[in-house]
C-alpha cells in the first residue's frame, strides 16, 4: 500500500507578490497530479493545512498567501528555509479542467489562483478562457486574467457566450457561493457546470 505521506525538503523560498511566498520542494520524483489539484503539508506536529501545486517538474512549487489573520499554514510558509523537510499527502482533488467544455471561465481570489495557473497552464492555448479574480497578490498567469476589487460585479459585467460553458469557482466560501448563485440563476447555467471548491472562510480554520 502507498505511504500515507510524502515528504521533500525546501529548495527555494520566494517572495512572488508581497503576501505570496513561492516554496519549492526537491527530491520528489514521479508525482501523479492534475492541474488543479491540493496537497495537505503538515505545517505542525499535529497540524495540516491544504495547498495547490502552483506546478510539478520533479520539484513541487506551492504557493501560500501570508493573510492577516495568518494562522499555523501562513506561518509555515513564512519561517520555511532551503534545508527544511516537508511531509505532505499525495495529490488528490476535483477541481480539475473538464475537457468537454467549450469555453472555461475562474473565478475566484488570491489562494484560488494559484490552481487557476496550473489549470491555465494545462489547457490548449486555442481553448477560451475568462478568468476573473480579485485580488492585490497577483501571480504571473499564462492566460489573461481580469484582476479586479469586486469579483462579483466583474463577473456580471463579462461578456460570456450564451450557452453555459464550464465555471471553477474558488476561493472565500461566500464569495464562491455569490459567484455560482450568479452564474445559475442569472446566467441560467445548470449547477453541474459550476465547480466550486471553498478555501478559506472568516473565522473557520484549515478548511478543506
Ligand atoms: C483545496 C484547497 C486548496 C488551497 N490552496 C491554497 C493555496 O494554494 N494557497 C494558499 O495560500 N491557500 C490555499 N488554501 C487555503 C489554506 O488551506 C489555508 O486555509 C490558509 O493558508 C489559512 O491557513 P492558516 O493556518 O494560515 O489559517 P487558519 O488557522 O486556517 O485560519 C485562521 C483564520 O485566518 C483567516 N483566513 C484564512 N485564510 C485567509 C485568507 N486567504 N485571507 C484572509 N483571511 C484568511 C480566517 O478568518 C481564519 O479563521 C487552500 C484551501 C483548500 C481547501
């Protein structure tokens, strides 16, 4: 039966935005993952908090927000340093690109798009995306991305073909649930077109 926990050691720390730290894990060949999906890193003896590979090439990349209220995982990612082990789950999650789609839009925060890269990354340049999110910790992304300070009015306001497409919506739990309320009900889109992943919310600890 496979290990229940994997572990690597920090190669590189990086700033990427103000609040965004880059931490990038060697020594862990032969990673089965989908663009999209989380590790849980034990950030604590008995703690575990849930991030997104920001990217995999033998060397895993997670990217964590240093948020104000930081808690056991923003400080994990603040005090990390080349040398440290770090044990983690194997790679699991269903906020993945759905390949029957014919246009992907995301919609979500800073935390949210650190998948959205990895799933943006993963999808033909020909297939069209609209990605919206609101956030002041902005990561470089491979596709054009509407960053704005009120998600909700941005993604009324996108001009989206007609016929549903496929939503990943992520990130606070309200503002996710805004975001799918609007797509369902104003839009007409049908529930199972919205996948939708809650990260974080005000007041609840490690969500996953
Ligand atoms: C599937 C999944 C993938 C995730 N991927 C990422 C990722 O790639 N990068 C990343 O940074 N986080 C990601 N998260 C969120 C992450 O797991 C932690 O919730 C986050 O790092 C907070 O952990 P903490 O220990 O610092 O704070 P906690 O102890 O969990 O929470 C303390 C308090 O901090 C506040 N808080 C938590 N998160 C935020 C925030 N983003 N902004 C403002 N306030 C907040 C809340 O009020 C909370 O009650 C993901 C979560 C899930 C479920």
């Amino acid at each position: 039966m496979s290990k229940l926990f994997l572990s690597g050691t920090v190669e590189a720390v990086e700033d990427v935005t103000a609040r965004m730290r880059r931490i990038r894990l060697a020594g862990v060949p032969d990673l089965r993952w989908t663009p999209g999906q989380h590790v849980r890193v034990r950030v604590g003896t008995l703690t575990l908090r849930t991030y997104s590979i920001w990217d995999y090439d033998g060397h895993l990349d997670l990217c964590v927000l240093d948020h104000d209220t930081g808690g056991p995982g923003a400080r994990w990612a603040r005090e990390a340093m080349p040398g440290q082990r770090v044990s983690f789950t194997r790679p699991e999650g269903r906020l993945v690109p759905r390949e029957d789609a014919p246009y992907h839009v995301f919609v979500g925060d800073a935390t949210a798009s650190v998948p959205f890269g990895a799933m943006l990354r993963a999808l033909p340049e020909s297939v069209p995306v609209h990605c919206v999110i609101e956030a002041e910790d902005r990561l470089p992304m491979p596709r054009e991305v509407i960053w704005t300070d009120n998600l909700l009015d941005t993604l009324r306001a996108l001009d989206l073909p007609s016929e549903p497409g496929i939503a990943y919506v992520a990130g606070e739990a309200r503002a996710c649930q805004s975001a799918r309320a609007h797509l369902v009900r104003d839009r007409g889109w049908p529930r199972r077109s919205v996948a939708i992943k809650p990260f974080w919310t005000p007041g609840k600890r490690g969500m996953d």
